[in-house]
C-alpha cells in the first residue's frame, strides 16, 4: 500500500481545510459521510471525492476506506471514533480528543484491541516550527527550561446557544481553545507535578478564560491562558537559563520565531510559514504522520503518542475540576 484511502466523517468547517489540505498533500481521499445526503454531495463536490455517505456508519462501513478523519465537534469524538474503530478503520480525531480521560482511555483500549491507529489531530505538533523548536531544545542552545508561557484567546460568538458557550454541547474555551497551550506545555516540559486554575464562568457555567499555573519535573513552571470572548497576541515564550524562544502570533499556525540569547544576541530567527497556494494550511503533516505510522506498524506513536492524549485529558479533566465545569453527559454517568 503506498498511501492510505481517507474518509472524512462530518463536513464543517474543519472537514473543509483538512480536505484541501489532503489535496493538497496529494494524499489519496476517497469517501466523506455526513448526516445527510444533501451535506456528503455538495462536500464530495466541492472536494472531488467520489463516494459521498449519507450516514456515519455507511461512512464506516465503507471498504474502501483505511482511515477516517473525525471532525466533529469534540463531545461526540468518542462515540463517532468508537464506530469507525469498530469497523476497523483508522482513526485521526479532531481535538480536543474526548470529553475527558475515561472517554480517551476507552478509545486507547478498543485501537489497542484491534491493532489500530487511534491518534489525535493536535496538528500544532506536526508543524515546521515545532519541529525546529524540539530540535533546538533537545542541543542544549537554551539551557535548562525554566518556563513556558502561552495564550490562545480569540473574540467568539457569546451567544448562549453557541456551541462554545453551551455546556450539552462541551462549551468552554478550554476543551476547544485551551486545548493547544495545554499540550503545548506538556510538549515542552513534559507532565505536571502540580496544577491550579482559574477561570471566569458565564451564564450558561461554561468557561470564558481560564488561566492556569503548572510546575513541572525539575522545578520548571508554565501558565497559560485561553479566552473565547477577547482577542490576545496569541505568542508563546519557551525561557531557559541560556536563551529563550519567541513564537510569534499565531504560535499554534505556521508562523516565525527567534531564539534569543540572555545577552538579547539574536541566535536564529526561523520562517516556518507555508505558501497558501501551494502549501496549504499545514494539517496534511498530521496526515502524513498518521499514514506513516500505519505504514511502520507503530500504532501508539511518536510526537503524540496516544498515551500522552490520555494523559493531557486527565490534566483537562483536573482543571475543569478546578474551575467547577461538569459537562451534563458527566452528571449522567454518575447518576
């Protein structure tokens, strides 16, 4: 098999870039199922992709299809990850991966069960930059990390019955912004020793901000913030003993970044933006990833591992413990 045959599973907004992405990439894209007809047709359309699906599980179903691209929104990634698993497909899940740990944990169980890829498409990890950044760290140019300091905040629709705001549908900025400095940080410093969050809960109980402050092995410490109704610079700090890494705006997009001595010595500035027309938007790495993982047979990962997913939703899990956000799916389980 010299490529893997994706089907995509929903057609929002997300579905759209990842399929010109795969297009693209030249990846080999061949099925899409929605919840209608009428939404697979006019995506397949818009996408030439021949086998439009007027269901998930016709989606599944298909044999045709290796691996599926799960895009919808987070509180029904499990369920949806669940039954192309079953089908024996592939799956790449959107973030944040789950609801929470145990969600996670299942989903780690069931690919491990069946000898399957289950992964997540925290695309960030896979960038240019990113890689640059790890190489960077892993010679010893910064010395030893001593902090991390990130922010994703964007102006969101506020509108109570918006996904984003409304707690049935898993609203908060932190499971759908906060998601990204969260594995950043453990990207970087690895997982926390020690948590403690704040935030600001809206009229419906979900989060607006949330900040939080983490140590890490060895003594390092991060803090990172997340808004969905105010618009910050969207940077990222990584502070070592010898120098430090600025990402500029938007640090978790193909962006620039320099890496700056203690002296304000200028040691590398690195471009790792794409070309719109020919580059894409830069999910097709997470992609590529994913098929050569397939293709090596080494199912639990590398720059993500599965376990360091499962692990990073314990972390979600443990904040929102913090701040007082239970999704009513949680409420459920425990009734």
């Amino acid at each position: 098999m010299t490529g893997l045959r994706w089907g995509i599973l929903a057609t929002g907004g997300i579905a759209g870039a990842f399929a010109s992405d795969l297009r693209t990439a030249g990846l080999d894209l061949v099925a899409v199922g929605s919840r209608s007809q009428e939404s697979a047709d006019a995506f397949a359309a818009r996408f030439d992709i021949p086998r439009a699906h007027p269901s998930y599980e016709a989606l599944v179903a298909d044999p045709d299809v290796d691996i599926i691209y799960v895009s919808t929104p987070h509180p029904m990634h499990h369920a949806n990850a669940r039954l192309a698993l079953e089908h024996g497909k592939h799956v790449l899940v959107e973030k944040a991966f789950t609801l929470n740990r145990a969600e996670a944990e299942d989903l780690q169980q069931l690919a491990a069960e069946r000898g399957l890829l289950v992964t997540e498409a925290m695309w960030t990890r896979y960038l240019p930059h990113m890689l640059r950044v790890r190489e960077i760290i892993a010679d010893g140019t910064l010395g030893d990390i001593r902090a991390v300091t990130v922010d994703h905040t964007q102006l969101l629709p506020s509108e109570p019955t918006h996904r984003l705001n409304a707690l049935e549908l898993g609203g908060g900025a932190l499971l759908d912004l906060g998601i990204y400095p969260i594995s950043f940080i453990w990207d970087i410093l690895g997982a926390p020793t020690g948590i403690r969050s704040l935030a600001r809960l809206v009229e419906t109980g979900a989060d607006a901000e949330v900040a939080t402050v983490m140590t890490h092995e060895g003594g390092a410490v991060s803090t990172s913030l997340s808004s969905s109704r105010a618009a910050g610079p969207n940077t990222a700090l990584i502070l070592g003993t010898k120098a430090r890494i600025d990402i500029d705006g938007v640090w978790y997009a193909p962006t620039t970044f320099r890496v700056v001595a203690g002296d304000g010595t200028v040691l590398e500035e690195f471009d790792g933006r794409l070309d719109p027309e020919n580059g894409g938007r830069g999910m097709q790495f997470e992609a590529l990833a994913a098929e050569r993982l397939v293709r090596e047979g080494t199912l639990e990962g590398d720059l993500l591992p599965i376990a360091e997913t499962v692990a990073i939703m314990g972390t979600l899990d443990e904040i929102r413990r913090q701040i007082g956000v239970t999704y009513p799916s949680e409420e459920a389980d425990h009734g």
